[in-house]
C-alpha cells in the first residue's frame, strides 16, 4: 500500500509540474501553483515597453516616389514600405551590363596572343633546321610582341573583372533606393510624403513590433540569487486609482518570462537589481507605456538549501 501511495505521489507532482509549465507557455490561467515557489509582488508599478521599434531610413539621398504604407498598416520583414526615384540608377545598371557582357576586347587580345605565339614557334623551328635563318633582331622582336599580347589579354581579363564589380555596385545602388521594413511590423508614423526630398539615413516612417512587449523592473536584492533567466512573471495593468472601479484589462494576468538579469547593482530607493521580462502580445490587448503591477515566481528558501547569499554593492 505505501508502495501504491509514493506512486500516487509523485503521479500528482508531475501532473502540477507539467500544469504549470503548460501555463507559463501560454499565457493563460492563475499563478503558478507548483510547491516550493514563491509569489513576490514588486512594489514599483512600471511601464510596459516597445522592444522592437525603428525609424525606418532612406539608405541614399534622393526624392520620394512612393509610399506605400499608411499609419496602422502592418508589413513583414523585408516587405516594401516606399521608393526613391530611381531612373538614373536603373540605366546605370543597364549600362554597366552592357559593359560586364562585352567580350570583344577579351577575345581580340587572345587572337592578337595567338598569332605572337605562332610567330615565335615558327622562329624557333626555323632555327633549329638551319641557325641564323631569323635573325636575333626578328626573334627578340616575335618575342617582345608575345609578352605585349599576353599583357594585353590580362588587361582585359580585368577590365571585365572590373566591369563585372561596377555592374554589382550599380545593382546596389539601385537596390537601395527601396525602402523596406527591417522586422515585421506596425507603421506607426510617416515623416515623409511622396515628392519630398530626403537625405542619406533620414527617417521616413516609424515602425514597431507590438506583438512582443517588454518590461524593466528592479528587483530587490534579497531575492535577486532566486531569479533566474526563464522564470514565469505576472503582469496585470494598472490605469484607475484605488477609489474607482476598474477597467476590464486590470482584471486580466498575462504570463510572460525573465529574458536577461543586468549585471550590475542599482539604487533605485533601495539595492536592485535591473530584470527585462518580456510578454507576448499577439491580441494587442496590451500597450507600450500602459503601467502594470509585475509578480515574480521564485523558488523559495527551503531548510535543506540553506541560506542563499548575498551580493551586495559596494561603494567607491
């Protein structure tokens, strides 16, 4: 029967285990209720913030042609967000492929190489049945052409080799008169209209992710050695006072986890420590800025640990 009850047991503490694993993956239910952790309310409310957010520039200078995005519009990474008039770079292109495709000058140096060659041979063979037969004056000249073919063919080697960077660099040029989205995201505001000018590096539109969000609470220094990276976090908005009912979004938890653990001590009031957690937010619910009360979960001291030390700041 004991045998029956440590199985039973230790049934039920994966089953709690794995529960709460389930919910820190999506988001959704009550606190952790796994033994052995700890909720620790953070005192400090904190705003939620953007963690993917760009002024999206123009690479070259030039004239705005098109915008194609306007403010709440959404783009994937890579997708296109406006152009720059681009006339001039495209027949810089055609050009430079004209150029890059041109082999007439390649293959006039091999025919001229060819014929030095066969010159030379000739000259060879002529005196090696009779010496004296071409003189030294018309060897050294047969060879002297040779070696000008030979330099001549590798001049043209490179020049197309040159041709062929030129037509890549034109390419780039050109490429880089589109404006496009560096992650996936929201226009949130166009600084540019189409037929503005814009320099090289000025921004055109701002884009973010609100998808993902992030929050940087301090954590005090006496729990600091239990955080870990990974580690489930709560947070619940915080918009009314005290004396007025709440708002729908106050009643609502949303799961998110501890992404990074700043190294060093900061005062903020008392020692802490700088934690990021961050939040998914696929249902826009939440909003950058929106202040929120944060609950960590960490393991709790047990006797057979010990006790957990301390780290503390010292200062210069």
């Amino acid at each position: 029967m004991k045998f029956h009850r440590s199985i039973a047991a230790l049934s039920a503490g994966c089953l709690i285990t794995l529960g709460a694993a389930a919910l820190a993956q999506t988001g959704k239910g009550e606190a952790p209720a796994e033994p052995g952790f700890q909720a620790v309310v953070l005192e400090e409310l904190k705003n939620l913030d953007w963690i993917s957010k760009s002024e999206v520039a123009a690479l070259r200078e030039g004239v705005i042609q098109d915008i194609e995005l306007k403010i709440g519009m959404q783009v994937k990474k890579g997708g296109l967000i406006g152009t720059l008039h681009h006339e001039i770079a495209e027949l810089t292109v055609a050009k430079n492929e004209l150029q890059a495709k041109s082999i007439g000058p390649t293959e006039k140096a091999k025919a001229q190489r060819e014929v030095a060659v066969a010159v030379v041979a000739r000259n060879t063979r002529l005196n090696q049945r009779k010496p004296g037969m071409v003189s030294d004056e018309e060897v050294q000249k047969a060879e002297g052409e040779l070696k000008v073919a030979e330099a001549q063919l590798l001049e043209a080697t490179e020049n197309h080799d040159i041709a062929t960077a030129e037509l890549n660099l034109a390419k780039q040029t050109l490429k880089e008169h589109t404006i496009v989205a560096p992650f996936d995201g929201v226009i949130l505001d166009r600084k540019k209209q189409p037929g503005e000018s814009v320099r090289a590096n000025e921004a055109v539109v701002v884009l973010a992710d609100p998808t993902k969000l992030c929050v940087d609470p301090y954590v005090p220094l006496e729990y600091i050695n239990r955080v870990k990276v990974g580690q489930v976090v709560e947070l619940q908005p915080r918009i009314t006072s005290a004396h007025t009912t709440p708002l729908p979004i106050e009643k609502k938890k949303f799961r998110g986890k501890i992404t990074f653990i700043h190294p060093e001590l900061q005062t903020i009031g008392e020692t802490g420590v700088r934690v990021r957690a961050e939040v998914e937010n696929p249902n826009f619910e939440l909003s950058p800025g929106l202040m929120v009360k944060i609950t960590l979960f960490i393991p709790e001291i047990t006797a057979d640990a010990g006790k957990q030390p301390e780290r503390t700041a010292r200062a210069e």
